[in-house]
C-alpha cells in the first residue's frame, strides 16, 4: 500500500534523512513531505514581502507564510511522523499533532524515553511512540507491505 | 453576544481566575470551560482503571481520559484562551492550539514578550495575542457586548 | 419556525434597526445578530492588546480580534442578511457572503438596482435579493410562520 | 512540493500572465487555475441557454455558470491568489476569499498599500499579503521548494 | 428520547396533522417542522421581491425563498418523513430525500404500494417504508420511548 | 480546466450520447460517468444475490446496488448534468440532484419548459437550466475552455 | 461540565441501571441516551411497517428503524460507553464504536479481562477500558468536576 | 468506472483472492487495498517498538499500528466488501462496518445464512449481502461496467 508521510518537527539532527534513505532502501512506495527544514530561510519567509520593525511581526509573517506549506502537507499526507528533540520547546511539532488530531490524520511521536511525561497528551492522541528512525522505518516497511 | 470560552495551557497562576471572575463583574454572557487543573488528579485520571507498572502507560491512560473533556471542551465551544507560562514544555497547550486551528476554532494566546519567537506558529493561527488578563477580560466584553 | 438570522454589511444606515423592530412587532421568533457595528470601535478593537505604528498591523490587529465575532455568528446563524450600501468598497460583506456560500448557510442580499451588475456573484450564490429593508421583513414573517 | 495554485481577481492588468511565467522560469511544480478572464465572454456566460430581457437575471445566469468553474477551481486548490486592484468593486474577488477562509484553503493577497483598510478583513483571514506579482513568485519559490 | 421531526412532500392531504395529533395524543417529545404548506403561497413566496414576467424565474424566486426554511429545516431535523401521493410529480420531495440522504439524515419514506418501483431509489436509501400516518406514528412512539 | 462530469436521469433518449460525442469533437478534457443505464441490467442489479417472491426488496435490493455506483460517481465529480424527460416519475433524478445540492456539487438541469412548474424547487438549487444538449455541450466547452 | 453519554452494547444486564444509577447519587450533569433495550420489542421494531416471510427482511427492517435511534444519540452524544457481555456475538457494539471513531466521538469500553485480545481493535480506538460499572461512574465523575 | 474496494474481516480462508483473481479475469478496473492478513505478523505489528508486559498493551501497541493502515484504507476506499467467517469474534470487521457507515462509505456484506440476526445492524448498513465470493465479483463486474 502507498503513503503520502509527512515529517514534522526537529530540525536540527538528521532524522528525516534516515527515514527517507531507510524506506529508499527497501523500496517502499512512500512519499514524504516536510516544513522547509532550513532554520535560517524559514525564519525569513515573510521578509521578501516587506521589512518589518517589530520581531513579533516578523515572526508573524514568516510563520504564516510556512504554515501554507505545512497545511497544505498536513490535509494531503496518509500519516505524519512527528518528532521531539531534546532542545527547545518545539511548540510547532505540537501543534501540528493537534492539528493532525482534529483532522482524524493519524501519527506516529518520535521522541526519548524522558520526554514521556511532558508529552502525554501528544503521545494520547498518536498511534504509536517510536524512539529511533528505525523503529520508524520497520513500521513504515511493515504499513507499506 | 454569547460565547463559550475554553480556557486552555498553564496551571500554575491563578490566570483563568482572573479571567472568569472580571467576565463575571462585567455582568458578560459567556460560559468558560476548562480542563480538570489540579495537577496532581489530572496525572492520576486514569489510575482507577488499575495500576500501570510502566510510566508510559500510566501517562498514556491518564492523558486520554483527559482528552475526553478537554476536546469534548472544544468541540463545544465558539473561542479558545490558551496561556503559555515561563516554565515547562506545556505541548498540550500547543496541541489544544493545532486542535482548535485545524477545526476552524479561533483561539487566542496568552504570553509573555520573550516566548515570541518560541510561539510564532502558535501565534501565527491565533486570533489575537494578548500578555495579561486583563487584555483578554477588555476583549470578551468588547466582543460580547 | 424559529431562525437565528446574522446581519452582515452597511454600517451607515439604520437598515438593521428596521429590520429589527419590524420583525419585532409582528412578534417573529427570530434572534438576531451583528458585528459590532460601532465604526470607531471596530476599528480599534485589537488597540488594548498594544499599539502599532504600522496602519497595516493596527487594522490587522482589529480585523482578527473582529472576526471572532463575525466568523461565530456566521457559524450560529441558520440565514443571513447582507446589505451593501451606496458607498464605500464593503469587501466585508462580499467575503461574509463567501464565507456563507462555503458553509451552505443560505443568505439574502439588500441593495438598490445600481449594484446589479457589480453584485453579480454575491447574488448569484444568494437566495433571494432585496431591496427595501420591508422586503426582508416580509419574507422573514412568510419563513417564520 | 506540488501545490495547485488558483489566481482569483482583477481581470485588467497582466498579474496572472506575470506569475504563470514567472514560476514557469523557475521550473516550480504548480499547476494555475482561474475564472475565465475575458470580460465579455464572462458577461455573456449563460446567453446560450437563452435570452433575458431583465439585467438582473442575464447576470444572475452568467454568475452562476461561472462560479461552476470558480467554485471548482477554489475546492481543487491548494492554495489562492486574490488581487485586488486600484478600480472597479470587485466583490467578487473578496467573495472567493470569503469562500477559502470557510474552507480552510489559505491565500494570499495582492494590492497595493492604498487598499490596506478597505481590505483588512480580506489581508486579516489571508496568510500573506503581497504588493507586487514578483513578491508572489518569490513566495511560491519558496513553498515549492 | 427527543426528536425534531421534518415532515416533507405532498400537501393535498391531511397527512401531517394526523402525526403530529396522533403524536400529541401519545404525548412523545417530538418537534415537527414543515416547509409552508398552503400552495398558493408557496407559489408566491417570491412575489413580494418584485413581479416577474417570465413564468421560470418567478418559480425560481419562490423556489428559493422556500428554501431557505426547507433546508434550514432539513439540517436541524433528526429524522424526517416524506410522502409521495398519488398524483404530481412530487420532484421537490425526492429532492429532499436525496438532501437528507448525503447529509446522513434518516428518513422515513410514506407511500402507497403502486409507487414502490418509481420510488425505489428513494426507498433504498430510507431507513423504513410506511403506508398509512398510523404506522408512522406507532413508529415514532417506539423510537421516542 | 479539467472536469468530471456526472451525467443523471432519463435513459429513454441518446441526451447521454449527444453530449458525450459533442464534447469528444470539441476535445474536451472532460471525464463523463454515469449508473447503468440499461434498464433491465439495472431493475436485475440485484437479482445475482438470491430471488425475491416481494417485488419491494427485489427493487430494494437492484436500488441499493446501483446506488454504490451512483453515489460513488456523485461523490468523485465536479459537476452533474440532470435531465428530465417528458414521460415517467423520474424521481431518482430528483433524488440525485438533492444528494448534489446537499454535497454542494453544481448541477445543470436539462429539460422543456412545460416541467418548469414540477422542478422548481429541484432547478432553484441548480446552477443552470438547459433546454437541449447542444446547450449543454456549449456550456460545457465554455466552463473546459 | 454536562455531558450527553450514549450507553451501547450489552442488554443481559443491569450495567445501564448502574452507571445511570451511581452517576444520579453523585448529582453529575450527565444525560444518558440508549438504544431500545428490551430485546423483544428491538427485534420487534420494523412488525408495524408490515409482516415479512423471509427473516432476513424482518430482521433488517427493525434494524433500520433501531438504527434511526442509535444513530441520532450517537451523533447527538459527546461521549459513548461501550458494553461487551460474555455472551453473544454482539457486532452492533463493535459497529457502533467503529461509528463514533469515524465521528470523532470519544468512547469507553466496558469487558472483562478474557475479551481483551478478541477487542483488540476496539480497545485500540477507545479512550478507555474499564472492567466494571463503578469505574465507569468514579471516570464520570472525575471527567463532570 | 473504476473503483478502489477495501477487503476486511475474515483471515482465514482464501476469500480475498478468489475475488481479485476473479475481477482480474473479467479485466475490472478495480484496486483492492487490505488490512495486513497474516495473523502472527499483525499480531506482532508493535512488537518493534518495545516489548511489553502486559497483554492488554502488546494488543493496543500493535491494533494502533494496524489501525494506520485500515483507516487510511477506508478512506481512501470507494467501497468496501466485509466478510465474517463461522469463527471467531470478528469485531473488528463489525468496527471497520460502523466506521464505513458513518462516513458514508458503502459496504457490502459477505457471510452465511447463519449469521443473519447477529448481524441484523451490519447489515441494515450496508448496500448488499453477498454469501458467496462468485456472487461479490459479479455484483462488481456489474458495478464495474
């Protein structure tokens, strides 16, 4: 069977290029999608449409301007995979849990054993917990059989 | 005009207090709920259930009972508070955010100036952002009125 | 039968209040609402949540903190009643009736001859067109009995 | 990524022509969308099926042959691009906004800065606001990467 | 249990005033709704936006003026009751079988055994086939029990 | 633009045809589906699971068939042409057109004046009235243009 | 908080009784709805409408006219307890949990420990799984604080 | 017309290659998509994730899995066929029925006489109940046509 799989969340360790090039290797008929995952670029999306003087309003900008991209991946994936690092806070990768949640789009955290507490109600709602890209991949092989 | 207003995020302060009781002395038609705020209950809401021996579980159980109110909380209701304190991870404040987006729920933050950057997705699907209460009470009476 | 009936557009002219009492004293059961519909207040309605020095954030401000209201009637109402005056662009009222078409809330248009041609889609997408607020109140009392 | 992009609005300038080409430049995967743009055909849409006698109602059959096609275009698309320009009403345009906004499709609009106010419940449920057509095929660049 | 009841088609006979009194006898907690009834006024429901000349669109005035309470009716009904007669054509009843039957509305279809094969896409999709007003409310009285 | 197109209602005449063969010579990137239109395939659609003595669930059985193919085409197209011809009850077409105008899907009637009294309530919720296929096919080339 | 619990499944006992029982000595503001359960009469539910040679159709007729209940309270409920006996196949509770899953309702089962590996699928789509009818009534509590 | 048909239910015995291999040999433009149906590897689907203790979370561990695949089967379907077996609970077929249902998705049933009054409700939902794979591959050739 075909996925579309959209990865959300960290950005700041290779985990979506494990994922890929695992399901590449076994040949598995899925498609990913993702957020532009360049810090620096998503930060500035809004900037080509005008300077702004306040930084909320620079943020805003940009965000709404990555959030098309990321809707947009959202309403057209099978599944997301969602993943939580160990560093920041990481709002986004929760909202687009409850944003899958509400839709009725499955998904699958990604994440350490001692985040569980701080992300029980994301991981209440997902369909299962994985902790490495592995784990992930032989799911994925699994699903897509 | 009438509003049901969920009141989502931080338990620490004494925020959704404020909130409820300046609605109340402005005589305003609006009926806030909330999801079960004693810390200590909402951890152990599934325990009747049985003992879990995994932290996990235990997490898992809890936060799905949880769920019940708080999405039924929000299916329900016409608008969302949802306050971001200075401390913690607070996902579930940012997934109730997604959850709300995705059903076309408007939503309004609750936040301090140095979490700008941090909430700038959250922000960017909200109505308005405001930093106290009292923000919030002058908005639902200009709304209700 | 009983209707929840949302009045949407002109703000310049005392259309509603006629409309209102004219319901009103054939004892209609019918609840009405509105957008704030004070000029000056609409357009500061996001002001207590921090001044801007872009007109473009103050107006943006206001129109997100505006369209709770809006966007929740819209949602409530079982039909609308759009008015578009002689003057001024009322984009409001146009995107009120696409945001209606959208949801399959039925809706009636109010406004003279001159604006045929340049309502035509709104009309199009409308259930009736009026012209006299007498009209509407008319064809209230034939819905409502 | 693949989006399917509808280009709504004003129908005097070359915006749309601009935008197609320029993303054709770049070799960006979107596929356009739009109303038929030629005024008079657009007018005359329903005289096939018939002569009227009123204005109203050669509009009204004209309208709604055309909002098949307009209405087709906003549930297939990803995402719209609503301009606005200096002449004309043109509530069509801000009817197609209204429409994506209840439909959760995002867009993005295109006027110039002296249409800010008249606009701002448009630009408030829109996630960008464009001045120029390039500023747009830099947006799209991005999304599409 | 409760129950809002729409009571849709042929208005040549008695036949909604022998459920909704037979139903009154039994004392069920059942609301009835109805489009306007008496024919001539239907037919004229339009009439007092302006006089037409052509005979097609003042039918399409009234058509959709009626509705507006037909369909408002049809989404706040639970459950809805539709009779075919003996004689016309009855396509606005089997319109409203078709609405209620994509919008996951059950109903109940009441008709004579010589319409069984013409109506028998419209009894497909029907939760029950009743004969006489006295099945109709035996029915109802199990259901509201 | 590309259109599926779901062509309803009578099966005594070649309207199916006509348009179909019109659009093929104007090439036309349109997709056209339809239910069975053979009549006694479709009264027998049933029959293959076992024998009826009843004639009602005979036709039940044969409706409930063919109805996985008509609403599976009525779900997946864009548009639907429904026709009405002079003879016969032909109340799954009006069973098909309130399934349409209930899912928002436009539809184009198509039938002679002397039924504009019997379907006004069915071409009040239509987006256009045709009298003949040529009709049709012109629209339609219009709409594809 | 005030909920509308949709009791299904099992009518060999007294678990209805129970829980309506232990939630009203509790003063929670919680309305339950139910399918007809006198098993006799349920079966019954379709005899008005007509006798039936075939069990087949006898039995489908009553289930459709059962089905107009359960599926009203299901859509009207916010939340469902699922009961499953030792006895019986009991498809209709396995039925209407996959029904509230589809919808979006939030729903508890309600069975011993042997039955967990024969529910595995209807567990997996639960918020909960409780063993008796008390700690039903300690999670409605806790959920209507 | 082409169709995408979801298998479910019964696992063990050859019913869903009789019906493939039957609608290859008639050339039927049909895809047919399926749960995982090997017993032990679906069983098993969680195990990679972590080893449990419990029995209870190894099922719900693994369910949740499986549940990825069959919800994004069901909504991408068309329409399903769900086959009870002599054997076994089966509740998870009865779960994917109430799930086809309330989104609408037509289903046909495939089971023996036997199982008529225990799956009165499954069947009262679906479009057609089929004893035998022969009689399900001709219905679809019909479909198919």
């Amino acid at each position: 069977m075909k996925y579309v799989v959209y990865l959300s969340g960290e950005i700041h360790s290779d985990w979506r290029e494990q994922i890929i090039q695992g399901c590449a290797r076994k040949g598995l008929d899925i498609q990913f999608t993702s957020a532009i995952t360049d810090h620096e670029s998503s930060d500035a999306a809004g900037d080509g449409l005008g300077a702004e003087t306040s930084s909320f309003w620079r943020d805003h900008k940009s965000a709404k301007v990555n959030a098309i991209r990321t809707q947009t991946a959202i309403k057209n994936c099978d599944l997301a995979v969602i993943r939580f690092g160990a560093k920041y806070k990481q709002w986004n990768a929760a909202f687009d849990a409850g944003y899958c949640a509400a839709l009725g789009k499955p998904y699958i955290t990604l994440h350490d054993e001692d985040l569980i507490h701080a992300l029980k109600e994301v991981d209440g709602a997902a369909q299962s917990w994985a902790t490495t890209p592995d784990q992930v991949i032989e799911l994925l092989a699994y699903l897509a059989a």
